[in-house]
C-alpha cells in the first residue's frame, strides 16, 4: 500500500505504479440486473491517505466525490449511474452481484468501481468503516431494492447510461477505458 500526502496522491497516475484491477462479473440475481457487458473493477492497496487525498485523486481523473459514509447493508443498486467506493478507513465484507454474487473482503487503499446495476450490501465491518463515494459527471444515482418486476425497466435505463471518459483511479489512459470501452 502506497502512503501519500495530498499532493502526491494527484501524482500516482503518472509515475505507472498502479495495480491492474481484478474484473469480476455478475449474471442477474433474484432482482439485481448487474451489467452484462461491463465488469465490476477492484483495485487492492490503492493508497493509504485521508478522505481528501482519495477525493484529490477521484476528482483529478474527472470523477465526482458526492459523500462519505458505509456501504447499506441491504441489496441495492443504481441504473442511472456507474459508482466508484474508495475504502478510506476501516475493514468490510461485501456481496457484489445480489444474492448468487461474491462476497468480498475490502481494506483501507481498496477501490472499487461498479458498473449501472451491480448489486452490492455490506455484510460486516469494523467500527469507523469510511467510504468515499463517487459517480462520473452527470450521473446521478437512485438507491434501488432488488425488484423482479422492474428488472425490465431498470436493465432498460443501465443500458442508457453513459460510459465514463476516464478511470477514477488512473484516469484516461487506465483499465476502465480499456475494459469497458472494448
């Protein structure tokens, strides 16, 4: 894990140290529509800052940071927006992909950029768990419980929603634009 000040997170990009992120991806489960053409992005060991200095680094790869909190620790998903949660402090056990998903273990430096319509819940965290959540520019998110009969409608507005420009992470030359823009 990288340890940076604020004016050195800006950097990262630059200096190709970045880890390629692992790609998982979900078939649609009990509600949960997932993407089928975009897979879910995790990186590890990112770096390990303040809440500012993950927010410098989203912000400068043309991503929006709208808040800081947990993970609800119910299925939901969002079909109007893609969304980046950076693991600013704290331990958590997630399940991506509802409930036929993958439960998956995120510590302080982990980013993890989720596609329109893939499921997430925390299932457990440690006290003082800080997230920092962002979404590309122009994309604002609903919070939306697992429906069967809004499937149709939901996968109908994920395809709609358009593919960021640049990875929040490692910007516009990074894994996002070559993974999701094949």
């Amino acid at each position: 894990m990288i340890a940076v000040e604020a004016s050195a997170a800006v950097m990262l990009q630059e200096r190709n140290d970045m880890p390629e992120p692992e790609t998982l991806r979900f078939d649609p489960s009990g509600g949960v529509p997932n993407n089928p053409d975009l897979p879910v992005l995790l990186y590890r060991a990112v770096l390990l800052a303040e809440p500012s200095t993950f927010e410098a680094l989203i912000d400068r790869n043309g991503w929006e940071c709208r808040w800081r909190n947990g993970i609800f620790d119910f299925h939901h998903f969002h079909s109007t927006a893609h969304e980046t949660l950076a693991v600013v402090r704290g331990d958590a056990t997630v399940l991506l992909g509802g409930e036929g998903g993958e439960e998956i273990d995120l510590a302080p430096g982990d980013i993890v950029i989720l596609p329109a319509g893939t499921g997430h819940k925390r299932i457990m965290s440690s006290p003082g768990l800080l997230i920092v959540g962002a979404y590309p520019p122009g994309q604002d998110y609903e919070i939306e419980k697992p429906s069967a009969t809004g499937l149709h409608e939901a996968v109908t507005r994920i395809k709609a929603v358009p593919l960021p420009v640049s990875d929040p992470v490692t910007g516009p030359e990074g894994a996002l634009t070559r993974l999701w823009m094949k």
